[in-house]
C-alpha cells in the first residue's frame, strides 16, 4: 500500500535547496508586546501598565494593600523605628476600585460610602495602585466604623495613633474642606478632627477629641503646615499621635511642618490628654474640596515617617515559566529586550530603549537573568545566569528556559523602569548525523538498502529517499509508498515495485522527534542525507547471485 509524506516531501524540497536541515537557523520566541504577558507567571511587586506603550507593559507596582512596606512605629519623639505588623492598620481605602460604590476599607474596620459628585479616578491619575477618588466640591465620601475594633468606634479611648492620605488639589482655595470627623460627646457637646485650606495651607484643628483623665475636661488644639501645598502635585499628609508624651506632630512629604502638645501646659513633661471618641463619629472625606485623594490611612499606632515615594526601594521582580523551546537540546544565541523607563506622570517624561543596560540617569533599572534545563522541573535547581540584552549568550542550552527580571526605582522612587518586550533566540537543537555505510543491491523489481545506524542517542528513525533522477529524490514506484519512506527505527530496507531495467537514486536521513523515541509524537526533526548510492533491478536476478553466503527470502520478507 501506497502511503505519502506530504509534510516530509515540503521539508525536503527545502533541505534538498539548502543542502541539509542545518540551515534552517535561528528561532524567535516573543514575549510581551501584542503577545501578552501571560508567560510572566510569578511577579513580585510588578503589574501591568497600557498607557505606557502601545502594548501592556510591566511596571513596579505602586499599589500598597495591606503591606507594611516602608512603615515604622516609632517610641518617643526621635525614637527607635521598628517595622510595623499588619494589626497596627486601623483603616486603609485604596480608592483603586474602578466604581466608587466598590470603595472599601481593606481591614474591615470600617464601611465606606460614596456620594454622587464623586468619581473614580483610574490608573493614570493615581498616586498609588490603580485609582485614586476625584472630588468635585459637591460629594464626599463617608467612613463609619462598624466593628468595635475599629479605633474611631464609639466610646474608645485611644492610645497612639496615625492619619495619612495623598493629596492632589485642583486650586487650593481658602474654606475648602478635606477631612471633617464628628461626633458628639456623653454630655452632647460637639466633637470633631477638622482639616481644611488656609492660605495655602491644611490647617487642622481638634475639639473636644483631647480629655484629661483627671477631670475629664477637654483641650482644643489647631495649627497649620508651614511650607504652602502646590495646586496639581501630589504630597503626602500624615498627623500622628504619642500617648507617652502628648505630642501632636503633622508632616508634608516627610518633613515635619508643625509640632504641639495635647497636653496641660501646652509643653511636654505635663499631664497628657488623651483622645476619646463620643458617639456616631464619621469620617467625611472631600466634602468641600476640588481634586483628588489617594492612600487614606489609619494606624493604631504613632507611625515612623512613612515610605512616601511611589515606588518602595526594594523594587519587584519577574519570572517567566518554564518556556519550552520543541524538540531536543537547543542553544540560545542572545535575548534582545525593549523597554525603558516611565515617570510618575504616566507618558510623561517616558524613555525608550532597547537592548544595552537598562540602567537610567535617576537609577531607575533593570537586570536581567536566564536558566536553561532539559526537563522543566529541574529548573528551580539551575543558577540564574545574569544577561545583557542583546548580546550573545554562550553555555546556556536546554529544551527549557525560563527569564527573569529585576525592576528597581529611581533614586526618589517616582519613576520606574519598564519592560514592553522580550525576544528570546535561541538555535533548535541540532538533528541526528545521518547513517553510514549505505548500500543499495538490485534485485528483480526491488533493491534492498542497508545502512550503519546514526551515531546519535536521539535517533528515533530513517527516512529512505528514492527517485529515477539524480536529485530530486521524489519518486513514487515503490509499493510501500512515495518518496520519503518512513523506515522506522531499523537498518535495512527492502523496497519492491521498482521497474526492471531503470536505475534508481537512494539516499536515507536520521531523524528524531519531538518528545523522544516511543512518545507518540510524529514531528520529525531530520538531519542531513547520506551519500548518495544507485541501483537497477533487472529481471532474473536471484537472492543467490545477490548473496552468495545465503541471504534467504524469508529473511529479505522480514525487511518489507
């Protein structure tokens, strides 16, 4: 029966042109782009940005969740910082939600509600993570707390505490209103936290929020920033608390603006009046403001200077799975990359590169790693081989490969590299030798082919080629089928059907599958030819004239 290898025939019209499969050459695998990044499969601190570049790239991530990266507790004015745990967050609203009703307080303290007149900002005008709330002067949002451990919960007499928030005002217009909490006492007396713009300026004041243990009286206390807060900029707002002294200090940006005392005498070393909330205190954030607000914060306790850059200083990292580049052993050649690095403004500012050190004035930067293995999951044992993109790589081989990324921020941690593109190439791994020894004998309508096995270990087969014209190699007599013949795995090869008296051109090619020998897979990976033999079958001709030490007809049969 007749049986054709029309995928075989279009590979070896190409290798008969080229001379052998060795010149199909280099391969490319792409990563990122218009291809995605679901290969990045394990990311720490990273995400994915669109507005950067065409395609998505990956970017540190600015979002803060429940981490305590970059916060401290702090003992006493200049105390000893010491990393906060996640129970010292009282309250955290990311406003990263993309809908305002979906606001929430990710420690579960508190219930969060958004009035209309208020909208959710996305990605590209946050501070922090993917959104931030946008306030038009007529809307708020509310925070009510609804568990017992909230620290703002009826009747709690608080220890230490911290409020923080970003800020991004439109104009800055005197009157207007961040932040109002209220409540009223036991003896309804009213009672409340108030923040708004003065000159320029958040002004905060506390009334009746400071009592004395001793005679349960109340101290007010107000004061403001001293540096003005620029209309269209972001900065970072934090008042904190010590019980221990009194102490009320308010920063912008990390520095501290304005220090005073809850405290009998107004100084430190007298009676401190601690806080204590009264009854149905709700937070009322942008009642009266124009402009934008991101990363509000409660902590239970008085909180070291906060990280207020965007980015943390450790910076994130990338790793792809296992990439599996087909068949056998391959070589990669270089990886070329393109991305660069993108400022706090989102487009703004933006620098593309591609290849060299992705390292930039600011010291925003990338490294880049790379380890290779013939079975996936041995990889974890392989060392990372450090690259730079587009420059050859040597000694890195293997049917699996895997990339990885270090991404770290600017010096000011305001702008972060990123990466658009990964193009891994690498060459295929090689094909068997091809066999040795190729001999053609004529018999009466036949000729039996014997051959010397492929020195190769992965050699899984043969493929026989025959034709009536010196090189072409695609005839199609045979009763086993048209040129190429799969032989199998063997060394010898009875072809019948032939015609008496023409002479016909041989040549075989070792070749290997993908997966291995006895998998199942028939994608062949064929290597070079043979030499080439000839042979004419005439009629009359015996086996014993053929082989005169007795090769026997039962023998030859085995070999169809």
């Amino acid at each position: 029966m007749k049986k054709g290898l029309s995928s075989i025939h279009i590979l070896y019209i190409f290798l008969f042109v080229s001379g052998s499969v060795y010149g199909v050459g280099e391969r490319t695998i792409v990563l990122g782009g218009s291809n995605t990044w679901r290969m990045a499969e394990f990311r720490n601190g990273i995400t994915e940005a669109g507005s950067v570049r065409p395609h998505p790239v990956l970017v540190l991530s600015s979002a803060t969740g429940t981490s305590t990266a970059g916060y401290s507790a702090a003992a006493g004015v200049l105390g000893t910082f010491v990393p906060l745990a996640e129970s010292a967050h009282d309250l955290l609203i990311s406003f990263d939600e993309r809908d305002t009703n979906l606001y929430r307080d990710r420690i579960g303290h508190y219930r969060v509600n958004a009035s209309s007149g208020v909208e959710a900002a996305d990605r590209r005008f946050a501070r922090a993570g993917n959104g931030a709330v946008l306030f038009g002067g007529n809307g708020s949002v509310t925070v009510e707390p609804q568990s017992r451990n909230s620290l703002f919960a009826s009747g709690n007499r608080i220890g230490d505490f911290t409020i923080e928030f970003w800020l991004y005002p439109l104009n800055m217009e005197n009157g207007e209103q961040i932040l109002l909490w209220a409540g009223t006492n036991t003896d309804n007396s009213f009672q409340r936290i108030h923040c708004t713009v003065s000159r320029n300026r958040l002004r905060w004041s506390f009334t009746n929020f400071f009592m004395s243990a001793r005679d349960s009286s109340y101290i007010n206390i107000e004061f403001s920033g001293n540096a003005p807060v620029i209309p269209k900029t972001w900065s970072h707002h934090l008042i904190r608390f010590d019980s221990a002294t009194g102490m009320v200090e308010y920063l912008v940006n990390g520095s501290s603006e304005a220090i005073v005392y809850a405290t009998a005498t107004g100084r430190e070393n007298s009676e401190v009046f601690r806080p204590v909330t009264g009854n149905n205190g709700i937070f009322r954030l942008g009642e009266r403001f124009t402009g934008l607000m991101d990363e509000f914060k409660i902590h239970n306790v008085f909180a070291g200077r906060s990280s207020i850059q965007r980015y943390p200083s450790s910076g994130g990292r990338m790793q792809t799975r296992a990439i599996d580049l087909g068949g056998n052993t391959g070589s990669i050649v270089k990886v070329d990359v393109t991305g660069g690095r993108v400022s706090i403004r989102g487009n703004a500012s933006n620098e593309f590169r591609q290849n060299g050190r992705f390292r930039f004035s600011d010291d925003a930067e990338m490294n880049f790693f790379i380890r290779a293995s013939e079975n996936p999951y041995l990889l974890g044992e392989k060392p990372w081989i450090s690259f730079t993109p587009g420059l050859n790589i040597s000694d890195v081989r293997g049917r699996y490969v895997q990339i990885a990324a270090d991404f770290y921020p600017s010096a000011d941690g305001e702008s972060s590299p990123y990466l658009e593109e990964i193009r891994i190439v690498y060459m295929p791994g090689e094909p068997p030798l091809p066999p040795g020894n190729l001999t053609a004998v004529a018999v009466d309508g036949g000729v039996l082919l014997r051959w010397r096995h492929s020195p190769n270990s992965s050699t899984a087969g043969y493929l026989v080629y025959y034709s009536t014209v010196r090189g072409e190699l695609f005839g199609n007599d045979a009763l086993l089928g048209s040129s190429p013949i799969d032989a199998g795995y063997r060394n010898s090869l009875f072809i019948d059907g032939l015609n008496n008296g023409t002479l016909y051109y041989f040549r075989v090619a070792a070749y290997d599958l993908e997966g291995g020998r006895g998998q199942g897979t028939r994608n062949f990976n064929a290597g070079e030819f043979s030499a080439e033999v000839t042979a004419r079958p005439l009629a009359g001709l015996s086996l014993s004239e053929m082989f005169p030490q007795g090769f026997s007809a039962s023998e030859v049969n085995r070999l169809r």
